[in-house]
C-alpha cells in the first residue's frame, strides 16, 4: 500500500490477518444468524402445529360442548332435590320430637290444666296451678321431663273462680341462661 498523508499503512502481513479475521467474524456472524433464525422458525413451526392441533380438538369437542353443559344442569337439578330431600328426612325426626315433647307435657301436667302450648323458635307453655309453690315444682318437672333447661316462669296471673283462687302460669324458655 501507498502511503497517503505521511501515514504508515499496515504491512501486507498485518493486512493478510485483518483480511483472515474479517472474514472468519462474517463467518460466524452469518452462521450465527442462521442458527438463531432456525430455532425460531423450528419453534414457530411447532407453536403453529400446536394451535392448528388444538383448534381441531376444540371443533371436535363442539358437539359435546352442549352435553356439558346438559350435565352440568342436570348435577345442580340433583343438588337441588338433594337438598329438598333432606329437609323432608328431617321432617320425622323433628315430628317425633314434637311428639315426644306433647307426651312429657302431657305427663307433667294434668291435661284439664294445659291451656296452651307454643312451639318453634321460643317454646311457651300455659297451665293452670294452685298456687306459686305447684307451678315452680311442674316447672322443674318440665325442665327434666322434656329436657328445656331454660325454661322459666314469666307472669302469674290470678283467675277468680267461685270455689277458690287459681294461677295462670306462663312459661317461656330463654335463649340466655338467667
């Protein structure tokens, strides 16, 4: 090479290994690439199989897409009429208990001296008694007989009969133990 400009040029060694070393980087550059731009094109490909795979199993699932969803209407159909079917298994246990309540009551108190008796969610019992003594006592015999522990006298009222003064009891359970 010429020297231009008073400047020192390469010696034609130099120039042979810059030559050898520009060409070995395109090299691998460009093999580089090629390898990087087959990976992709093998991974797009695959990815496009996948989904092209995938659309065909959707269509093929079509059909039975309404039969899920019969199936699943069906399971709450079930569910439901489960759950009605279980209140009525409830119904005789809670008849029976009844049942067995009106007997103990019964048992306690003499049947001419029941005036009136309130189940459900607060349970209320009205009965004729001689005096404040016999209405606490058939208060404790209803509280073991019928298995109430909280129930208690409320109000005493004074019924004036010809022959003698009789008490009208009335009891109620509480939720809150007094």
């Amino acid at each position: 090479m010429n020297d231009i400009n008073f400047i020192d040029t390469a010696t034609p060694e130099q120039q042979s290994a810059l030559k050898q070393w520009y060409q070995v980087t395109l090299f691998f550059s460009i093999l580089f690439l090629t390898v990087c731009g087959g990976i992709t094109g093998w991974q797009a490909y695959r990815y496009s199989l996948a989904y092209s795979h995938s659309l065909n199993q959707k269509q093929k699932a079509a059909p039975f897409k309404k039969l899920l969803d019969q199936k699943a209407q069906l399971q709450a159909t079930i569910d439901k009429q489960a759950k009605t079917i279980e209140k009525f298994k409830e119904l005789p246990r809670k008849t029976t208990q009844t049942h067995s309540f009106l007997q103990s009551l019964l048992k306690t108190i003499h049947p001419q001296g029941l005036r009136s008796v309130r189940l459900g969610t607060q349970t209320e019992v009205n009965f004729l008694a001689k005096d404040y003594k016999s209405a606490q006592s058939m208060c404790e015999n209803l509280k073991k007989e019928t298995g109430l522990k909280n129930l208690h006298i409320v109000s005493l009222d004074s019924i004036e009969s010809t022959e003698n003064k009789i008490l009208l009891v009335q009891l109620k359970e509480s939720k809150k133990h007094i």
